[in-house]
C-alpha cells in the first residue's frame, strides 16, 4: 500500500518535472510575449488599424489616426492604455475583453510600431 503510494508520487514528480521543466526556457525568452502582442493586434486592431499601424480603408473611413505618427507617440503609456480600456468615438472599449496586462503589451506594440517606421 505505501509502497504504491511511494510510486505514484515518484510518477507525479516525474510528470511535473517534466511539464514543469521546460517552462523557465520558454520564460527567459523576450519573443513569445511580443509574438502574443502582435497576434492579438492582429485580430483584434488591424481590422481599423491596420497591421502596421498606418490604418485600413475600414479605419481610414473612420478617421483613425496613424499609430506611428507623432499624435498618438506623444501620448503617454497610461494615456494609451487608458484609451483602449475605455474606448473613444469610433474606437471600442477593450476593458471587457483583455486584461490590464494584455493591454499593457498593446502599448508596448504600439511604440514598437513607431521605431519600425
Ligand atoms: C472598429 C475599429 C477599431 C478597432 C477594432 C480598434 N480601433 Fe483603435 N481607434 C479607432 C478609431 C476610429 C480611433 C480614433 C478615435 C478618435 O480619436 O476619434 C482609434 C484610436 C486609437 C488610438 C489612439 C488614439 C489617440 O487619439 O491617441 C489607439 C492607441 C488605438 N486606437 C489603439 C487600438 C488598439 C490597441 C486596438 C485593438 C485592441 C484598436 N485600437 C482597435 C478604431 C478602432
């Protein structure tokens, strides 16, 4: 009977060493956190926006400004993040649908637009 319990847990660590080990490796790369970001541009910006930021004819029909100009650079990071939590005109509110963190990546896409310019 212990002995089974003794073996389970022997399993059990082996399988979290396993699930678990990788992780730190996938961690102290800076590149999938950015790959997030850009997806999530992707699929929920780009339709208005545009991919690089410039605007669709969607979002050029709606007057979005380009996010690379010097307009919404000067914004600050709070300021960004404030407006796509909350929304403005023509522009939705994200807050129900991504988190402050998410939203936070969103900005840091935004500035990176701008310096790929
Ligand atoms: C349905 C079209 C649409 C979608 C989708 C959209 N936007 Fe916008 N966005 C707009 C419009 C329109 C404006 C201009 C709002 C205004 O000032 O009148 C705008 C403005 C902005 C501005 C800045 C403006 C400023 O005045 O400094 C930022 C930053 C922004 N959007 C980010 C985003 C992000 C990030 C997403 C995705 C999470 C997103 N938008 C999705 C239409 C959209």
């Amino acid at each position: 009977m212990l002995r089974n319990q003794y073996r389970s847990l022997i399993y059990t660590a082996t399988i979290l060493t396993a699930l678990v080990g990788p992780l730190p490796i996938v961690r102290a790369n800076p590149g999938p956190d950015r790959a997030a970001a850009n997806a999530m541009f992707r699929t929920k910006c780009a339709m208005c926006h545009g991919q690089d930021g410039a605007g669709s004819a969607v979002g050029k029909s709606m007057n979005v400004p380009d996010l690379r100009s010097p307009v919404v650079q000067k914004s600050s990071d709070a300021e960004l993040a404030q407006l796509i939590a909350n929304g403005k005109a023509g522009m939705p509110a994200f807050k129900g649908s991504l988190s402050e963190d998410q939203i936070h990546d969103l900005v840091t896409h935004i500035r990176s637009l701008h310096q790929k310019k």
